[in-house]
C-alpha cells in the first residue's frame, strides 16, 4: 500500500514539474524565462516542487485513513496538512508563492485518491467528479466567515467575493472542477502533437473557459477578462502552436503579458489538475 500512495504522490510532483518546464506560457514562469514574475525562476519551482511530495503522500493517506468517515471531515483534515505544505513551500522560496493553489488542489484530488484507492479497482471520472463535489459541498461557506469591519486581513479570493462576487478556485471546486473533467481534460487527451505543443495549447485553452482570479489580480482590473480573451482568440484562429503563424502569435503575447504584469497562474493550476488526471487514467487507476 505504501508504494502505490507513494506512486500517486510522485504523480502528482510530476504533473506541476511538466507545467514549470513547459516554454513559452505567457506571463509565466519556465525554464528560460521568469514571464511577469520577477521574483522567482526554474529553480524556485523546482525547490517548491521536490518538498511538497511528502505532503502529496499525508494527502492520500489521509484519504485513505478516513474512507469510512464523513467526507466533509476529511476535507477539514487536508486543509491543516496543506497550510503545513504551504509552510514548507514558502520555506524554500524565500516566502514566495509558488503552488499555494496547486497545493489547494491536488489536496482534494489526492484524497479522493486515497479514500475509492484507485489504484485497487479503476474508478470512473464521473464519479472522482460527485466525491469532490461531496467533499467540497460546504466550501464557500468560509465566504460568511468573512470579518468585513476587516477589509486589510482579506485575502484575495475574499476581497473579489465581497465586491464581486466572485468564488473563485474554491467555486471551481465546489462544482468538482467542470472546468478540467469537462474541458481541460478532453482537450488534453484529444491532442495530437508532442508534449510541450499538448500543454501549452491546453493551458491557454483553459484560460478562456474559467475567469482567472490571478489575472484578475496582476491587472488590476475586474473586467480584463474581455480583454483577455480578444488577445488570446487569434491565436487559436491562426492553428495554435502547430503553426508558424501562431508561434509567432504566440511570440507577441509573451511579450504582451511581460507589458501588462499578466500572469495566468491560477490557469496553470488548472493545466497541473488536468495532466495529473490524465497520468492516473494512464496507469489505469482512473477510467
């Protein structure tokens, strides 16, 4: 049992390894180009990615440990064993938030992982799908806990709740992530073409289905959804990364990005989610 939740885990370090080192993602990190964000590289993410795994593992065991439990109890347990993978995370990059989301993420689908053990008997998407809407029913409940006399201790998932009413991941969640098991994902699987042409097709793909809060962020600006998307539209019209055209398109939007401090990391987390899904359905634990 041992091996196989340590297999999972490495799994998922896999997945956010493939989103680092994949090139060209506009406005974000990679292995020859920080993007927009100045303050960390290759390396950082790499630090991040090596010291979460044995958190990927307390993720599944926990799962696993509390099968026969309240599912909305194991999601109060993996909650303290991300903020413990967030310590750790920031303990080694300096305080910079690398995969806080991915972290947010991949706790609930490794545990979900750990409570049907997948790896026993192969266990369809449509299911994995309702155990995290089960386990994530409560989740924007943390919304009215909001101290709103408090508007400086907001975070900023909470500050686009109040004035926006935007949910966010945790919203994405709670709907047990439509936007990979839907989208993301049969776009992923569908793909013809390498590795690298796969992901960062994919990652821009799912940047036009989901508003993404991190762009929301960068930009300053509520609404640069729009404009987003009359940015990104042509690139697909020109046939994507397969051809030249869109390579260079693609060219233009890096730079783009770098100009307007965009960032789509929440859209990465996303491609993390989506590639993770397809590495266990791979190895025939998910079907």
């Amino acid at each position: 049992m041992h091996d196989n939740i340590q297999k999972i885990a490495q799994e998922a370090q896999l997945a956010m390894l493939y989103e680092v080192t994949c090139i060209n993602k506009p406005g974000l990190v990679d292995p020859v180009d920080p993007g927009s964000h100045q303050d960390m590289d290759i390396f950082t993410f790499l630090q991040s990615s090596v010291v979460l795994t044995p958190y990927f593992e307390e993720f599944i065991q926990t799962g696993l440990d509390r099968q026969h439990q309240p599912i909305e109890e194991t999601f109060m347990a993996i909650r303290q064993i991300g903020l413990e993978a967030e310590t750790a995370m920031f303990s080694v990059t300096n305080g910079i938030n690398t995969h806080k989301g991915a972290i947010f993420s991949l706790g609930i689908f490794l545990a979900i992982c750990g409570r049907l053990t997948i790896w026993k008997v192969p266990c369809k998407k449509s299911f994995f799908q309702k155990e995290i809407q089960k386990m994530t029913k409560n989740l924007l409940n943390d919304f009215g806990k909001i101290d709103r006399t408090k508007p400086k201790a907001w975070t900023w998932g909470e500050y686009l709740f109040v004035n926006h009413g935007l949910t966010g991941i945790r919203g994405e969640a709670k709907r047990g992530y439509p936007c990979v098991f839907d989208r993301g994902l049969p776009y992923y699987q569908a793909y013809q073409g390498s590795q690298q042409d796969k992901m960062i097709d994919t990652l821009l793909f799912l940047s036009m289905e989901v508003e993404d809060t991190n762009l929301i962020k960068r930009s300053n600006n509520r609404h640069v959804f729009e404009e987003y998307q009359l940015l990104i539209r042509p690139y697909f019209e020109l046939g994507g990364v397969k051809t030249i055209q869109g390579k260079k398109y693609l060219d233009y939007l890096n730079q783009q990005f770098k100009k307007k401090n965009w960032s789509i990391g929440g859209s990465a987390d996303l491609l993390i989610l989506t590639i993770f899904l397809d590495k266990i359905m791979d190895k025939g634990w998910l079907c």
